[in-house]
C-alpha cells in the first residue's frame, strides 16, 4: 500500500491527475474541497456548495457546505447511509446538478469515494 504524500498515513484514497500525489481521504478532501482546512483570515468567505448550491459563509474557503460534507468524507457503513440520503434528498428536491448523475464526471471531479454514493442513490431513486 502507498503512504499518503501530505500525512504519511499508510493509505491511499487516490492519485490526483491535477496534482500527481498520492492522498489519504482527509487529504485529498483538503486539498481539493477545503474541507478541515485551516482559518484563511479573519473574514467570512461565501462560497457555493457543488452539490446543492446553496450560499453559506465559512472562515476558509470550503466548496461543500456542512450538510453535503457528508458525502465526500463517509468512512463508515452509517455516514456512508447518511450520505446516500442526503444525494437522494437533493434529487428529490431538484437540488443535484443532473451532470453529477454522469459517473465518469464524478470519477474525475469527486474520486471514487464520493461517486460510490452519488451513483448509489442514483441508482436507488430509478429503482422506485
């Protein structure tokens, strides 16, 4: 197994092709999303969520807002089922961006932690 490059942790979550490192989970959700990143100033920054859209201020500069974390960060079987209820929440609603529904766009954009969910609730709405 291959130790992440950021925190020398021995696992490896992916390979980024816009960075060519080898990243833990936590890192490649850092690196990529903000999430846990550090304080950037004083300021409130706005962002929008990639996933549900939504404007939120936050003291980094984070591209998911604190309910949607869910879904790039699940470890275990109980975030991972939480995270599915929040993607089949957004699809309900209208809420998901329809190119999120693509799996290769996923793959590319999220890694293949994040578009086992998506694709799951995905999957499970067009069974229903």
């Amino acid at each position: 197994m291959t130790v992440c490059e950021k925190c020398s942790k021995h696992e490896e979550y992916h390979t980024c092709s816009t960075c060519n490192q080898h990243l833990c989970i936590d890192c490649f959700n850092t690196v990529h999303f903000g999430i846990n990143a550090p304080r950037a100033n004083k300021s409130i920054v706005y962002n929008k969520c990639v996933f549900c859209g939504e404007i939120y201020g936050a003291n980094a500069k984070v591209e998911v807002c604190d309910k949607c974390t869910i879904i790039l960060t699940w470890i275990s079987s109980m975030n991972y089922l939480a995270a599915v209820n929040r993607v089949s929440q957004l699809i309900r609603t209208n809420r998901l961006d329809s190119k999120l529904t693509n799996e290769n766009y996923c793959k590319a954009k999220f890694g293949v932690h994040a578009t086992q969910v998506i694709m799951d609730a995905v999957d499970s709405l067009r069974v229903h």
